[in-house]
C-alpha cells in the first residue's frame, strides 16, 4: 500500500494496516530509522514489577483503559476468522 507525507511530517497509515496491526488513536508508536527503513510499531507499556504473594506481578505505571468481556470476545472471533482464512 501506498501513503504520502504532508508539509508537517504527518503520515495516515492505511486503515487495514491499522487494523491488522492493532493501532489505536492515541497510541503511543516507537518510529526509528534501521537499516535505511523508517520502522514504526506500537510502543510498549511502561510497566512496574510488584511481588503479590509468591508471585512477581507487571502493574502498568499508567492508567489503561480496562480490559472488558466485549474485547475479548471481539478479538477472540477476529482470531478465528484469521486462522479460518489463513491470514
């Protein structure tokens, strides 16, 4: 696919790439320059390691929108019919 740049620096990324790629509005992305490419992928959440018990637990340091039983089961019919399609 193919995408242009304007004056400021912007670039829409296609939305099927968004899709496939699980971008967000909002998202924080890390972009850096490798091997003469521009490489662009989600950045990761900033997490703290907290001992619960006898277990060592990822906490995130920021505030996260809570995980709800409709995403999981939207993301879990999206695997499914990526695995049925092969893609």
């Amino acid at each position: 696919m193919r995408a242009s740049m304007d004056a400021a620096g912007r670039l829409v990324i296609p939305s099927e790439i968004r899709r496939q790629a699980g971008l967000r509005p909002g998202m924080a992305l890390d972009v850096r320059w490798h091997d003469g490419r521009i490489e662009i992928e989600p950045g990761t959440l900033p997490v703290e390691l907290v001992r619960k018990g006898r277990l060592l637990v990822a906490v995130p340091r920021t505030e996260i929108e809570q995980l709800t039983t409709e995403t999981v089961e939207e993301t879990r019919r999206e695997l499914a019919r990526e695995r049925a399609t092969g893609n």
